[in-house]
C-alpha cells in the first residue's frame, strides 16, 4: 500500500536525510520552523544594528577626532649629524673645525601628492634662494626613499628661518635642524691637502654599502685630500632622535634622544701650518720676480717640503689655489665654477689642481743627478774623470746640433763641476754613452730612474697622485706603443741625450722630484711621503689628547746605490748653490745654513692664445736640501713659465728655508742661469 497521499509510488529521495515520518509534507512551512527563523533573523538584525550603529558613530560623530588622533601619532626618526673630527697640524694647531650652522631640510614623504607640490618647490627656493630647477630635481630623484630628507640649504639666515617658522603650514615637509659647518681658520691654506666636504651622492653611498659602511643618503662625507682619505676617522658616527611629528611634517613634541652622535677623532698632520704659509707665499714671490724678469705667462707653480729621513710632508702649496669655504653653507655659483666647470676652470689656470702630485713637468737639469747616479752605476762614467764642457755639440749621422745653455763655455769638467754649472754637453756626452752602448744599455737610465721611484705614483697617503702614464720614463718600447710613423716610433741617439738632460718625453711630478733628492740628502734611502702623522682624542685644558692610531710612510727602502757615486753627487750640489760659477750660488751664497741643490730651466710646449702651435715656454726649477751634511728639509719649487731656475724657483725655495730655519739671506742680485 502506498503511504502517498494519492497512493503512488514515492521515488527514492536523493537526500542525504531519511524521511520523517511525523512529517506528513515535509517542503511545506511548519509553525515550528516559522518560529526558529523568525528568531534567528531578529537575532541577525540587531547584531548588524548594533555593528552598523558602531560604525556610524565612528565615522560619525567621532570621525574627526579619532582621526587627529591617528595623524598626531607620527614618529618621525632622524639621523643626528655628529660633528666632525678637527684637522690639525704639527703643532696641534686647529687648521680645520666646526662651527654651528642652521640646515633646511624637506622630507619628500610629507609633500603635497601631486597637486600644489611644484608651487611649494618654487616658494621655497625663493625663501632660501636656491635653483628651484635644481631641487624640484631633487625631489624627483627621491621619489623611491621619501622618508630620507633633502638637505636644502645650510647655513640659512635668521630671517629666512623666521619667516619658515611663521609660514610653516605653507611648507609641509620643510624642517629646521641645527648642523656642523666646517670651519677654516687659514682660509686658503692648504687647501688641495685638505679637500672639502660635501653630501655624499648616489655612487659615493653604493660603493659604501659595498664596504658595509655606515652611510645614509644626506650624509656628509670627504670629497678629497685628507677629509676624504681619512673620513671614517673624522665623520664619528650619528646619533638617533625621534620626534613626533603630524600629517604635515610639523613638530609636535620636542626632540628624544634615543642614542648620542659620537663625534669624530682628530687627524694630526705632518704640515707646519708657518711653513705652509710661507711656502704658498714663496710661489708668489716666484711669480712676481718671473714677471719682473719679463716671463709674462708666468700663472702657477708649486713647492713641496718634506723630511728626507721619514717622508714627513712639511709643506705642500699648489697656486692657483682656492677656499674650501666655497663648499660650506651658503654656496656661490660663481666663486664654485672654477673648480666644477671646465671653461672657468682653464680661465682661472686650474686653482682645484694639485701641482706638487698632479701636475707632471719636464724635470730639465734638475735631472741631471738621475744620469750621473745612472751613468756611474752602470760603470760607464767616472766621477771625477773630465769631459769636455763646450757650447754645442753634435751627435748622430745627421750631425745634429745640441746646444749647451752658455754658449762660450769651453773647457774641462768633472761631474761635481759640471752639476755645479749645469752644463749641458758633459751630459749630452754621458746620454750618448748610453746610446751606443748598444740596444740594452739603451733602457739602463730608464731602470735606474724607475728605482729611484719615477714613472709610479709616489704612495702618498693621501693619494690623488698622476697616473703613470702621465708621469713619463721614456723607453724604446714605450715610442713603439706611443707614435704611428716609423719615424717616431724610432729610438734615436738624441732620444738617450735629450733624456740626459732631463727633456723631450720624460715628466715627473715635484713630489717625484722631491723624493729623488731626499734619497740623495739621506744617503741612499727612497722614503713614501706621507702628510698624516696620527688619530688622537682632543684633549682638553685638563687632559692630553690621547693618539688612537699613529701613522707614517713605511720603512724607507734602500735604492741600491753605490755610496761613492752619492758623494760625488752631494759635492756638485753643494758646489751648485757655494761654488763661483753655482747656478744658485747668488741666492743660496750667503744664506747661515748649508743648502745643496739643483737649478732646472725645462722646455715645454704650452699653447696658449696669441702664440703659435707649438709655443716652447720655460719651466723653472730648483730641488734641494739642508743641511748639506746632514739634511732635515728637502725643497722643490716649480714656476710655471718663470724662466730659468736660478731667477724664479731658487728665490722661492730659499722664502722656505728661511722659515724652517729662522734665518734670512743677504739680498744678493740674480741672475739668469740654467
């Protein structure tokens, strides 16, 4: 029988629930069930009553303040500038300091979005008078790390920090902080030496990070000399500060400290800051006597004093030469342009330029030393056999003509006369010994040069040398690489010669030439110069300052030189600067304290405007030491386009020797010699 109403059959239900049976039509609403649903929904609703109502009254009427509330919530963390380390000299006198500062700094992340950030770019700039261009680039570079503030502008007026303060909802993002400017008592002094400092920049950061140092996009980091070289002393490290800040950017709780900026160690260097001064002086001097001397394209030159016992530089002055100030604060396109844009550079003469270590010369008869030390040690001169001193000589199938610097000389020397008067021929003979010695002898002065450290930077610590290949020792396989006819890439006998005399190809920079002559003041020894002498914590009116790290050039090497053959070089350089017929006799001669050296007048091509291609004008030079016996300051003056050594360089290194000895010479008239 079927249990269906209508009694058919019931197919087989395909849920999962057996029938009920006291269900009689079960997809039919019970009471029950109304029930149940009924109080379910009212249970639903005013749960989403409730959840709604709550929203409301956050959204609502307590929207705004729980929204201020999120906004006051900043944290803002800021790196804290810890003041950098003092540079001092010999003496402990402060070169380079500190002195407070007030920097402009504009977080990007604190901006208007989109619109109105332009106008507010051009209304700072304006404030601060800076290239709106220029920091709208800024900003846009610093799209990808808005939380790592711009710095500005340093060293902002009070006025301009007033009127920030009084507008500082028209400036969101914009912060004052207080800074260290770097200070420079000596003005000029130096100040190739010294370098600047500047903010560190994208490459700068990238190849920091690649050394795992701790360095942060707005940071202030060397840019060269001794702040760059010796930056992970002076730059201490940054503190940490939070502040709270709003939506804006704008302060609303003072500064908390969270760890304290350690402040950088001090940098002693070897300089005598007195005779550093002197010596930039003493380049002017040159000047002046070379102008008075009708050399008229006389602009630059270099001197550079040193220790010839450990390398310890005393003094090294490059003119043209210019402030480091330029970089600090309040920076002035026009006065900034000679040392960042070409043209303005080579109008000034180049017054960023190093001359003692970037700047490679033709050495002239101040080489003359390197040949003889060369030519001895290699047996094919004897000191103190003669050759004969005349006013030119030929060499060569051609029979060219060489021609000595005093034509009416004619008569016997041996090697200390003819360093004493410079002659010219007695050399040209000794670089033609070494040409027809045959293909191997042709590269022996070359060795003997490179061993007395020319052709290589000279290991200064402070770096920033010319390059190799800017410092020339000419060889036969260096004409081969360095010309395209078969002519120039030829080695002839006036190459040998003209190198004996220090001329044609061969360039060495004065810290080269310096090096040189404190080997032959020290018996022998090649030294590395070096201007840092150590670290130290300050000290105080109580306190010591405590060195940290010493520093010096490394153990001087011995060039292998044959002592004899040194002697005979030491007797020519006194008899250079005692002798009757010395080159710099006539400033040297009556100076209290025994000075030996050498007198160059070196020809170089320098083109300059109104002259032909090729113009030849004469560089001046003097190196030497003193005391004769028993030396303690090597100097090595250069005057660009000053004319012969004896008028212009040999004046100017004496102003050195005069300071460092506290003694002055009798005024005696110059001359003009090689």
């Amino acid at each position: 029988m079927s249990d269906t109403p209508y009694g058919e059959r019931r197919n087989p239900s395909p849920r999962f629930l057996p029938p009920d049976p006291s269900v009689s039509a079960p997809y039919r609403l019970t009471p029950g069930l109304a029930v149940r649903v009924g109080i379910l929904g009212i249970v639903a609703l005013a749960v989403f009553g409730l959840l709604f109502f709550r929203l409301w009254s956050l959204q609502v009427l307590s929207g705004e303040r729980y929204l201020k509330a999120a906004q006051n919530n900043q944290l803002r963390t800021i790196r804290v500038e810890a003041p950098r380390g003092p540079i001092l000299d010999a003496e402990g006198r402060v070169i380079v300091g500190n002195t407070p500062g007030t920097a402009v700094k504009l977080w990007v992340g604190d901006m208007p979005k989109k619109q109105g950030r332009y106008a507010m770019i051009k209304r700072l700039a304006t404030v601060l008078d800076v290239p709106a261009g220029r920091l709208a680039q800024e900003v846009d570079d610093r799209a990808v790390d808005p939380l790592t503030p711009i710095t500005v502008k340093t060293a902002v007026h009070d006025d301009q920090v007033y009127y920030l303060q009084e507008h500082a909802s028209e400036f969101p993002g914009v912060q004052i902080q207080q800074t260290y400017l770097r200070d420079y008592p000596y003005q000029s002094l130096a100040a190739q030496v010294l370098g600047y400092v500047g903010e560190i920049s994208p490459q700068e950061l990238k190849a920091k990070e690649r050394l795992k140092a701790d360095y942060r996009m707005g940071d202030k980091i060397g840019k060269s000399g001794v702040e760059s070289t010796f930056d992970s002393y002076l730059r201490g490290a940054a503190g940490v500060a939070q502040i709270r800040v709003d939506s804006l950017g704008r302060p609303q709780g003072p500064l908390e400290l969270r760890s304290d900026a350690k402040p950088g160690t001090a940098v002693r260097l070897t300089l005598d800051i007195k005779l550093q001064r002197a010596a930039e002086r003493a380049i002017r001097y040159g000047i002046q006597l070379a102008r008075d001397n009708k050399q008229y394209n006389v602009g630059g030159g270099a001197i550079i004093a040193l220790d010839p016992r450990d390398g310890a530089v005393r003094a090294m002055a490059s003119y043209p030469t210019y402030k480091p100030s330029v970089y600090v604060g309040r920076i002035d396109p026009q006065k900034l342009a000679p040392l960042v844009n070409n043209a303005a550079a080579k109008e000034a003469n180049f017054p960023g330029l190093n001359r003692v270590t970037q700047v490679a010369y033709p050495p002239g008869s101040t080489w003359k030393p390197v040949t003889a030390l060369a030519a001895m040690q290699e047996h094919i001169l004897s000191p103190y056999s003669s050759i004969k001193c005349t006013g030119k000589a030929e060499y060569g199938l051609d029979k060219q003509v060489f021609r000595n610097w005093d034509p009416y000389v004619n008569r016997w020397m041996n090697l200390p006369e003819a360093l004493a008067t410079s002659c010219d021929t007695y050399f040209y003979d000794v670089g033609n010994r070494f040409y027809e010695g045959g293909s191997a002898m042709r590269t022996r002065l070359q060795v003997w040069a490179r061993k007395f450290g020319f052709g290589a930077p000279t290991g200064l610590d402070i770096g920033n040398e010319a390059p190799s290949w800017q410092t020339i020792v000419p060889t036969p396989a260096w004409r081969k690489k360095t010309f395209k006819s078969d002519w120039d890439k030829a080695w002839n006998p006036g190459d040998s010669i003209q190198l004996a005399i220090g001329q044609k190809d061969v360039t060495v920079t004065p810290l080269q030439m310096a090096r040189f002559y404190a080997m032959i003041a020290n018996g022998g020894k090649l030294i590395t110069p070096y201007v840092v002498a150590d670290v130290e914590q300050p000290g105080t009116k109580l306190q010591q300052a405590v060195t940290l790290r010493q520093f010096g050039g490394t153990a001087p090497r011995d060039a292998g030189v044959d002592p004899a053959a040194l002697q005979a070089v030491r007797d020519g350089l006194w008899a250079a600067t005692h002798s009757t017929n010395g080159t710099s006799s006539a400033v040297f001669g009556t100076f209290p304290v025994s000075i030996s050296g050498k007198t160059g007048t070196a020809e170089k091509v320098v083109n300059l405007p109104g002259y032909p291609v090729g113009h030849l004008e004469d560089q001046s030079w003097w190196c030497g030491y003193g005391p004769s016996d028993d030396a303690k300051l090597v100097v090595c003056a250069v005057i660009e386009n000053g004319g012969h050594g004896s008028s212009a360089a040999a004046p100017a290194a004496l102003k050195v020797f005069e300071q460092y000895f506290h003694h002055k010479a009798a005024t005696r008239q110059l001359v003009n010699v090689d």
